[in-house]
C-alpha cells in the first residue's frame, strides 16, 4: 500500500503516555496494510551501537555528567540510528514511528539544560542527521506533577526522571514553544482518555498519509 516513506515522531515529558498511543498508532497502520518500523530514542530498534549509548545515558549513576556530554552523547546515537535505521527503512518505503527525536535535545538539553543557543543545538543536529526532518511530531502534554507521579508508580527510574520538578517545567515549556513554531507539530493534551487521544492522533496521521 505505501509509495512513500514517512517519519512520525512522538514528543513529550515523563510519564505522557507515548509508549501506550505509539502502540496503538501502530496497531492501526498495520491494520490499514502500511509497512511499519517502530524505534525509539536514545538508542533504536536494531542498533547495537545506539542502545549502548541508550545505556550510558539513562544510567542512575552517572548524576555527573556533564550537560555538554549529555548532547554530545544523544547526537552520537542519533547519527547512528538515523544512517543504519531510520533513512534505510524510509527509503524502503515504511512508515517509521520514534519515541522521541530532535524535539526532545531542543527541550531536555536547550531549553531543560540552557545549553547553547538555539541555532547552535539545530546546526550540530543537522549534521547528526544529515538534514532529516520527522514529516509530523506528535506532542503528548501534560502538567509535569501529574506526568512524573505517573511515573512513581513505575518500577524502574532513569537519570532524567530523577531531575528536579524545575527542570521538568522548563522542558514543557521548550516543547510548548517548539509546537507554536513549527507547523509539522501537533500539541494533543495527554491528560485525556487513552481512546480519545488515539483518535486525536489518527486525525492528524491520516491527514498526512491522505487515507479516507
């Protein structure tokens, strides 16, 4: 059925709901016959490589890691990803879905970490990735209280989780200012019912993929 490559980005903080509605939005695509590749990041779906920078990353341990080799090491995985994954699978003609992409480095490590300007974070990306675009982010909102208590009732915690509710608002309000200028963003409230955010999504995915 497909004739095009697409790349969907889901967006968001802790605790949005992304892995639940990335699921259904595959579920859904497959049903209607699309090829479909689900990742994630850091790391990605069959990149050895990545997944071990995913590791270092996401390690509770290394609360001393420098913001500079935080991005660093998000980009490092990033390039990976994208050369041995994403662009091979797109150029195969499969819908490709990411938990999280360039928008999460612009909110966790710009704007969260007040690294660099703006400019100087999407240069570096650029040559991450050579200049890929997602064709539609997803954004999942939710007030950080709510979206790190879902959290809590998690087993397992990452470094990022740990970080103090300052942080987390910082980085909600750097994913509010990316939606408002860029076009290919849609912001979705992730506080409502599991079913009603599904079919938000699909409006916007059908849209993009011109399925009646």
């Amino acid at each position: 059925m497909n004739t095009q490559g697409r790349f969907i980005v889901f967006e968001g903080g802790e605790g949005t709901g992304k892995t639940t509605q990335l699921k259904l939005l595959e579920q859904k695509l497959r049903e209607k016959g699309f090829l479909v590749f689900v990742t994630r990041e850091p790391g990605g779906n069959g990149s050895e490589i990545a997944e071990k920078i995913r590791t270092i990353i996401k390690d509770p341990d290394h609360k001393n890691m420098a913001p500079e080799t935080e991005l660093f090491l998000f980009l490092a995985a990033r390039a990976q990803h994208v050369q041995k994954h994403i662009r091979p699978h797109l150029e195969l003609s499969y819908i490709v879905i990411c938990d999280r992409f360039f928008g999460s480095t612009l909110a966790y490590q710009h704007f969260g970490r007040g690294l660099f300007n703006l400019e100087e974070v999407k240069r570096i990306n650029d040559f991450a990735t050579g200049g890929l675009q997602p064709d539609l982010t997803i954004l999942l909102d939710i007030d950080p209280e709510i979206g790190l208590a879902r959290k809590k009732d998690q087993q397992v915690q990452c470094r990022l989780d740990n970080e103090k509710l300052e942080f987390h608002e910082k980085v909600r309000k750097g994913y509010l200012n990316l939606s408002e200028t860029n076009k290919d963003w849609q912001i979705i409230s992730a506080e409502n019912e599991i079913d009603s955010i599904h079919e938000n999504i699909w409006s916007h995915v059908s849209r993009l993929l011109e399925i009646v």
